[in-house]
C-alpha cells in the first residue's frame, strides 16, 4: 500500500529544476545544517547547551510473528532486526568532526523511484563520550513514517539530544526506504517495535549494561513521537487501542490472520501493556482515523499528555476526519493540537535534499520531504520549539507554560516565544481531560 501526494505541473516543476526556487530548499547551503535557525526562529527552536554524540546499534526483537510468511491464519515466527540511531550529550574534543549521515531516497523494489544514496551533514559527532556528572538524561523514542528512516527528523533527535535527552530513533525493518515491504507488517509491527525499543534503551541505560550510555538513561521518564505511521504507533502504545473494526480488516488483508488483536482496545493483553514510563507523546500527522483505526472508546484510552501537529490540507492522513478528529476524541488526555494553515501532510521531516532536485528523478523524491505551502526549515524550527517546550513540562518539569497558553489564531495576536509578525498561519488548541 503507497500513498503518494498530488504531483506539480511539469511547468512548475521545471522551474524548481531551473532553480528559481532552489534557495528554499537547499537547507545545507553554505553552513546552514538541518535543524539551524532562521533569523525569524522561535525562542525554543534554539540549540541547547550540550554537544552531541550519536551510534548505531543493531538489535533483534526474537520470535516475533513473520506476517509477511502467514498463511491460511497460521504465523510463523522469526527474529526481527531492528536498528536505532542514539543522539545524547556528549564531552567533544576540540579536533572532533561532525557526523555525515549516509541516506536513500528512493523505494525498494520501485522502478520509478530506485534507491538512490545521498548523504548530509550533522551537528552530532560519530561515538563521541557521553556528558557524565549532569544525572539521567529522559528518554525520547522515535518512529518515522512509511516509508522513511531514523535519519528523517534529524534537525529534531539533534536539537532535543542537545538540550538534555537522550534520543532513539527506529528504522522500522519493512518499513525504511531500503527494505519498503508489503503494509501489514508496518501496521503489525509500529507498535511493537516502539516497545521493544523502551525496553531496550532501558536495558542500554542499566548498570552493568557496559554500553556507553551506562547509568545515564531515565527511561521512567520517557517521551515517544511519531509521524504518520509513527503516530499511528505511538498512540497505540501511549493507550489508544485499535477498533475491532480495523482488527477485522486487518485479518482480511492477510488471510486469517488475527496477530493484531493484541493491539485491539478490548484485549486484555493490550490493557496490560499500558507503560507509565511514558509521560509524553508528540504525533505529527498521525495515519489512521480516517480508515476506521480508532473509534471512540479507543481513544478514550489515550489519557497520557499528547501534542497533536497536522497540517489544515493534509491529503494522507485527513484533518478533520482525521488528525482533528483523533484530538477531539482523546477525551481523557490533557492534548493539544498544532495546525499550519494549508499545510498537507509532511509537517515533521527534514528539508528535502538538494539532490531531489537533480533531473530524472521522480518529482515524489523532492514530496517526500517538502510541504507545498511552507518553507521545510520554519516548520523545523516551530516544531523545534513547541517540543521542547512541550518534553519540557512533561518531562524535565521545566517552566515552559507560557509558551503554550496561548491566543488559538496566530494571525489575531504575536504568540509569546515568536519574533514580531511571525507567528502566522497557525493555530493551536488545548483541550484538558474530562477525567
């Protein structure tokens, strides 16, 4: 299952091939990196005080159900890798280089949109030392959308990590730009993977763990985001139980199979599952209500602080059938929801790389990145900011109130935190719980 956003006329899209509009979307011109400021940046969009270390680790979650081998309602098992990327504070060296993230753009297995490597550069540095004597650090786990990679919000895992976090973004396997594979595996495994991966970096963060981050996660102090299938996962875990409804398709589409009934609002399984680890999410363009994921006493088991962002146009996951209405029936969490004005669906990633520009390529490699009606990098940094202020309270008890108790229409009044006249085309609403 692809989705893929409406494409541009071939006129305009010469136009972004002749370079009138190449200055908006070469992010890593010059010395702007992912991530930077713009001179009209948010207060909270700004670096923290920490340099940052980043590492890989490959894992295996063992014995997990191989839906892409089910047949006639039997599931085979297999061991499932997982990779994550680590952002943390770190102690660098004054010689140190920043990190050079290796990427694809592309699909796998797609003819029109082969694989097509490209790499960028970070403000992290490769395996540095981690920052000791500052205490735990609160853990954020993070899940890109379909398809996509750990490397797709970098401009986010950096700046959070520099503030005082410890970041684990997932490539989801079946999932990623390099191994895309039939969707029942990413609605399967989204929220098992979220899982397993808090339980991992707590593992990571023990005593005796004898990984560098030893003694420095707070993983009873977690965070977790998402976007579009992300989101889809992380609300899941943080309480939002899927519809029999969406069960019942689910074992439609792959033949008997009933494996993701575990994630369903009625199981009892799933009620076990409930994490009080986790004290915040953050779901951008959350996928699904649209499709009959969630009814409403699904959502009302979503009780767990959430920061909603979606774009007031978005053509993938719906807005107010979709992301709007998954804000307003969360009844029982103290939520808010961000909306950018026109914008579609690709409010969370990256700017697109200069090389989606390059001529040949399909003109989805450059939306796979873009938003039509902002500029990529003022998305970055207002994300920037309403996260840390958001983690901020959630997570570090930090006074961060006022940036959020806020005037909803950005156009009526400058919101506090925005430099004069840039805080347009927004608006934000909070609703409290009802229990």
């Amino acid at each position: 299952m692809k989705f893929r956003p409406l494409l541009f006329s071939l006129s305009l899209f010469l136009i972004l091939l002749n370079g009138l509009l190449i200055p908006s979307v070469h992010a890593q011109s010059g010395n702007f990196l992912y991530g930077d400021q713009l001179p009209d940046a948010p207060e909270l969009s700004a670096r923290g005080e920490y340099k940052v270390g980043v590492q890989t680790i490959n894992l295996v979650h063992k014995n997990q159900v191989d839906i892409l081998n089910s047949k006639e309602g039997k599931d085979p098992l297999y061991d499932r890798p997982i990779t994550i990327e680590i952002w943390y504070p770190a102690s660098v060296s004054e010689d140190a280089k920043t990190v050079v993230y290796d990427e694809v753009m592309g699909t796998a297995g797609d003819t029109l949109r082969p694989l097509t490597p490209f790499a960028f550069k970070g403000r992290a540095y490769r395996d540095a030392t981690p920052m000791t004597g500052k205490g735990k650090f609160p853990l954020i786990v993070v899940s890109h959308g379909y398809v996509g990679s750990r490397y797709l919000m970098t401009y986010l895992t950096e700046n959070l990590a520099s503030k005082g976090y410890i970041v684990a973004a997932i490539d989801h396997t079946d999932s990623t730009f390099k191994d895309a594979n039939a969707f029942q595996s990413t609605l399967l495994n989204r929220p098992k993977d979220i899982r397993f991966i808090i339980n991992e970096m707590e593992k990571i963060g023990a005593i005796g763990s004898k990984n560098k981050l030893e003694n420095l996660i707070d993983s009873n102090n977690t965070g977790i985001i998402g976007y579009s299938m992300g989101g889809y996962g992380v609300l899941n875990v943080g309480g939002a139980g899927y519809s029999e409804a969406f069960a019942g398709f689910y074992t439609g589409m792959t033949g008997g199979s009933t494996s993701i009934s575990v994630n369903t609002a009625n199981n009892e399984e799933y009620k076990k599952l409930a994490d009080d680890r986790i004290k915040a999410i953050v779901a951008f363009a959350p996928w699904g209500m649209e499709r009959g994921v969630w009814d409403a006493e699904g959502l009302k088991g979503l009780k767990t602080p959430t920061f909603f962002v979606a774009g007031s146009q978005d053509d993938i996951s719906g807005y107010e059938k979709g992301i709007k209405a998954i804000y307003e029936g969360a009844v029982n969490a103290d939520r808010f929801l961000l909306t950018y004005k026109n914008a579609r669906h690709n409010v969370a990633p990256n700017p697109p790389p200069a090389e989606a520009l390059a001529l040949g390529l399909h003109i989805d490699e450059y939306y796979r990145y873009a938003e039509p009606s902002w500029d990529q990098r003022k998305l970055n940094n207002i994300n920037q900011h309403f996260v840390t202020a958001f983690l901020g309270i959630h997570l570090k008890n930090q006074d961060y109130g006022k940036f959020l108790e806020l005037q909803e229409n950005s156009n009526e009044k400058d919101w506090t935190g925005f430099k004069p006249r840039s805080s347009t085309g927004m608006e934000l609403l909070h609703a409290n719980p009802t229990n």
